[in-house]
C-alpha cells in the first residue's frame, strides 16, 4: 500500500531522511523518483546522516555512483545517479551486484532500472508543493511494507 508524507521544506527532508537512514541495514535498495529539484539528493543527505557515513553528500551526476563508507561501523552508502545511464545494461555495467548485500544503495532517477537490484526495495517519489515536498512510499517486499508506517508517523 502507498503512503504520502509530506515535508515542508528542505530541512524537514533532511530531517525526515535522517531518520528513514537510521532504520536502513545492509542490502537495502531505495529507488528515488522525481523531476529536477524534486529533493532527491536533499533525501539522500539525510539518510546519509542517518547512516552516519562519510560525506559530503552530492549528485553523482557526472561520474555516476559514489560509495559513501560509514564512520559508525554500519553499512556504507551507494549513492546512484542514473539519470545519464541510457538502460539497465548500462546500470549493469556498474557492477551494483557486488556492493548491494554490504551497503544500502540509493539509485536517484532509477524508476524502471534499478528495481531487480534487489528482491525488496522503497521506491519514493517526490513531488515539490512550494517549499513542501510531498514524498509518496512505494514499498515491495515484506521489509518495506513494513517500515513504512514507521516513516510515516509524525
């Protein structure tokens, strides 16, 4: 079942990133979907810092994917940036295979990509409202249809 929340600002998606960071474990996959500016990498700040991995944390538009190691002795952080990627074979090439089990992995503008990643994964897909952002939680799988409702408490 798909679950809206919605965050009123930059520093709320951060925030609210932050604490979806802190209940990830290795092997999770997280699917980001939304247009420029939708909040993607602003997320991906705040799961970092929930993951407590080494930053900073910014679009890996131009080389693709960023490996993130963790400074708590948690997962490390596969930041994905597919929106240059031409297809699958291309995400392929990455070889995401290898990191997925040891490291949560957030692939922005993988919608139709990076989903066989993985048998679970959250998709989010975020809409700006203004300054808010509405964020909607598409989980498959039995972990993530599980800690959605988690997410979307206040």
């Amino acid at each position: 079942m798909n679950t809206q929340v919605r965050l009123a600002d930059a520093d709320a998606t951060q925030e609210w990133g932050s604490r979806l960071g802190a209940l990830l474990r290795a092997g999770d996959l997280l699917v980001l979907t939304g247009g420029l500016g939708a909040g993607k990498t602003t997320l991906t700040q705040g799961i970092a810092a929930g993951l407590g991995v080494r930053g900073p944390i910014t679009s890996p538009t131009f080389v693709i994917s960023r490996i993130h190691p963790s400074l708590v002795g948690g997962p490390a952080l596969v930041h994905v940036d597919a929106y240059r990627l031409g297809g699958s074979a291309e995400l392929d090439d990455l070889d995401l295979d290898a990191e997925i089990a040891g490291s949560v992995t957030v692939v922005e503008w993988g919608s139709g990509l990076a989903e066989d990643l993985a048998d679970a994964h959250l998709e989010l897909v975020l809409e700006p409202d203004g300054d808010a952002r509405v964020v909607t939680l598409v989980p498959t799988g039995a972990r993530f249809e599980a800690l959605v409702p988690q997410l979307s408490r206040e």
